[in-house]
C-alpha cells in the first residue's frame, strides 16, 4: 500500500515540476524573442548561443519524455526532470552571459549614439568645408579644363616651336656650313691675296722688264725704220728690171666703156712703216670701180670717146691724131713696176653690161716686160659674156715672167676658172639683174679647144 501512495505523490509532484519548467522555458522563450531584434550576430557569441539553442532543444524533448512517461516509470520521469533542471540551469547560466553582453552591447550602443552624435555635432562644420571644398573642387576643376584647353594650345604651340626649331636648327647647320665654306673661301683669299701680292712683285718685275723691252723695241723699231729708209734710198739693181705693161686693144665699141684691173695677189705692207695691210680688193664684175691701186701703179685709156683726159678720143682728133678715131679703136694700159716677187691677175669687164645689148666687143690682150712682148688670144665681150679673166702670171725678182706660158697650157689657171665663171655670174644675177652669164675667155678658150678636135 505504502508503494501505492508514492507513486501518486510523485505524479503529482512530477506534473508540478512540469508546470513550472514549462513555465520558466516559456518566459525563457520569451525573452529570447523579446530580446532577439536587438541581437547581432557576433562571431564570438555563436558558441553560447548555439549551447543554449542545445540545452533548451534538450529541455523541451525532456519535458516531450516527461509528459509522455507521466504514467510510465517515476524513476526515468524523475530523472528526465533532472536532465531538465540542469539544462535550463545551464540555459540560464548562458542566458546570463547573453544578458551581460546585451548590457555591454547596449553601452556600447549608447557610446555610439553619443559618439554618432559627436560626430554628428562635428560633421556639421565639416559639411560645411565640405561644400566649401566641392566648390573649390568646381572651380579647380573648371581651371583644370581651362589649364587642359590652354595646355592643347601650347601643345599645338609647341608642335609649331618644334617645327620652328627643326627649321632653325637646319638653317643653323646650312649657316654652319655655309661658315665652313666661307671659311675656306676667306682662307683661299688669303692664299690669292698672298699669290696676288706675289704676282703684283713679279708684276711689278714684269713691267720693270717690258720697260726694259720697251725701250728697246722703240731702239729697234727706230734702227729697222733707219734701215727701211736707207732700204728705200738704196737702188735694188733687179728692181728696173721687173716693170711690166698690161694692155687692151678694144675695137668697134667706142660708146662702151671697159675696166681693166690687174690684182696683185699677194701681202700687201706699207711702204712707209712696214705694217701689215689688208690684201687687194677682189674682181667683181657687178662692181667694176672697186680696185686696189698700189704704189706706182697707173692706168691709161687712149682713144676713149667719153675720156676727157690728154689721151682721149676728143683730144686726139683735135691734135689731128684720128687713126683710133676712124677704126673705132680703144687701147687701155697699166703699167707697173713690182716691188715684190709674185702673181698678178689680169681682168676685163664693161662697165654697164646692159648697154652691150646685141653687140659683140673683140678685146686683143698684149704684155710688155723687161723680157719681151706677148700677145694675148682675142676674146670678144657681149651682154652674156661682159667679164673675163684674162691670166695669171708671175713676176721674178730678177724681172723675168710667166708671161710666154699662155692661158690654155696653166692648168692651175684652167681648174679655177669654171668655178670664177660660175661665182661672177651669180653675183651679176643677185645684184645687176643680168643672168645666166659666163667668162668670155672660158667660152673662148672652149672653142679652140673644140676647134682642136675638129681639125683633121
């Protein structure tokens, strides 16, 4: 009976137990969820929470164990009680330590605030410079795009400076060789100014010499002036005998005037001073009046209708010399004495070709010298034959000549005679008007020469 009653005590003492762990567990519970929103997780208190997360998930499975052995075994329900004590025990040593570190927390937090509010207090100001520094910062950073836009500028500045400077620095290379060449042009001056001061000693010399030479040439020139006068003064012994005479026998052409002109051909000096002179003008049959008459030498016409001279036609028959005037003769004569060994050529042409018209002139050439008379071949002169060169011949220092070698034996004499035919009549077309000419002497010496052929 004794055992009866202490199992219904305990019972009942087991359901007060009950009642009251659960309502510690269920104040416990509460004030977790009381003070949860204030909980921050903290690495460090993970351990203790997660302990007492530990005891009161025990707690509760004891308090499960307990109502559900209510009428089991009061020696298992006593001790799940037990277990139970001892972890809300233990739950509320660690909800203890949770309190005190929601008190330190909370201090903490009061700290803060009033640390938050200082700053607050001192943000203040702070916001203040702030604004200052943004504006600053504003206009620092609009001088920044100004300094930017003005730094592009010099860029561009220094771009253009850059190019400046290479221009400069080649003109400062193209100067610098330039200096170099002037340089060596100043030291080559040096060098002429030293060669010309030279030049001007031997110059100087030279002149010196030339004064020298100077003198002595006009010693000379007066010596060779003194022997060229005594030269003159003295009688050449070969001299008298080296006279000569040209002439021209023209019949049945009175009112026809002829030129005659016997060319020295060779130097030609002055006989006073020994210079050196332009040789004798040439043969032209346009221009008949252009001869070179030399020293001594003369021309003569007899029986010439229009001459008005001592010689002429008119003063012949007023004489009563009419033997020229009845054979309607004229003579022409040049005579001369040479000074000089050499060649002369002997021409003939009518002044005014055109006043030959039909007319045939026969001219009858003679030569007289110191070594006899030679009679000329006939020619005969007309409007398309009015020149002709009668012959060249040599005149010896010793007076002898080439006067007996007749013009159709000089072979020199004929080879030059064609193209002298041809050069004459083209400048008689260009300048007289009167063409297709030839030399009367050529044609004549063509016709013996045909004649010759013909002769049996």
């Amino acid at each position: 009976m004794g055992l009866a009653r202490a199992n219904r005590q305990i019972q009942v003492f087991d359901i007060a137990i009950v009642a009251v762990v659960t309502k510690v567990l269920g104040a416990f519970i509460v004030l977790v969820v009381l003070l949860l929103p204030y909980y921050r997780s903290d690495p460090a208190n993970a351990p203790a929470v997660q302990a007492v997360r530990d005891h009161l998930r025990d707690a509760r499975l004891a308090i499960e164990a307990a109502e559900k052995a209510l009428g089991a075994d009061p020696a298992a329900l006593a001790d799940l009680i037990e277990r139970a004590k001892e972890s809300i025990a233990e739950a509320q040593g660690f909800v203890q330590a949770l309190r005190d570190k929601l008190d330190q927390a909370s201090a903490q937090i009061g700290r803060l605030e009033a640390r938050e509010k200082e700053l607050e207090e001192k943000l203040e100001p702070l916001q203040d410079e702030l604004k200052e520094a943004r504006d600053r910062l504003a206009r620092l950073q609009a001088e920044r795009d100004t300094l930017e836009e003005a730094n592009n500028s010099l860029r561009g500045e220094n771009s253009t400076l850059k190019n400046a400077d290479e221009m400069l620095r080649k003109e400062n290379d193209d100067l610098r060789r330039r200096n170099g060449e002037l340089a060596a042009a100043v030291a080559a001056v040096a060098a002429l100014q030293s060669r010309n001061q030279n030049l001007q000693q031997e110059n100087s010399d030279l002149n010196r010499q030339i004064e020298t030479a100077r003198q002595q040439n006009d010693n000379l020139t007066a010596q060779v002036k003194s022997l060229r006068e005594r030269a003159l003064k003295a009688e050449d012994p070969s001299l008298v005998m080296r006279w000569f005479s040209v002439g021209l026998a023209i019949s049945e052409c009175p009112d026809t005037d002829f030129a005659l002109y016997v060319r020295w051909e060779g130097p030609l000096r002055n006989a006073q001073t020994g210079a050196e002179m332009p040789i004798a003008k040439m043969f032209s049959a346009s221009r008949s009046d252009e001869r070179t008459p030399l020293l001594g030498h003369r021309y003569f016409d007899l029986g010439a209708r229009n001459d008005p001279g001592a010689l002429g036609d008119k003063a012949l028959q007023q004489e009563g010399f009419l033997a020229f005037g009845k054979a309607q003769t004229q003579l022409k004569f040049f005579n001369a004495v040479s000074r000089a060994e050499g060649y002369y050529s002997a021409y003939v042409v009518a002044k005014d070709p055109q006043a030959l018209r039909q007319r045939q002139c026969a001219v009858v050439p003679y030569y007289l010298s110191w070594a006899g008379a030679t009679l000329g071949q006939r020619i005969v002169l007309s409007q398309i034959r009015p020149f002709a060169w009668l012959r060249r011949f040599r005149i010896n220092k010793d007076g002898t000549n080439t006067l007996g070698l007749a013009p159709k034996e000089d072979e020199e004499f004929l080879s030059e005679l064609e193209e002298f035919s041809k050069a004459q009549s083209e400048e008689l077309c260009q300048e007289r008007r009167i063409c297709r000419t030839e030399d009367a002497h050529r044609f004549a010496l063509q016709a013996l020469q045909r004649g010759a052929r013909t002769t049996p």
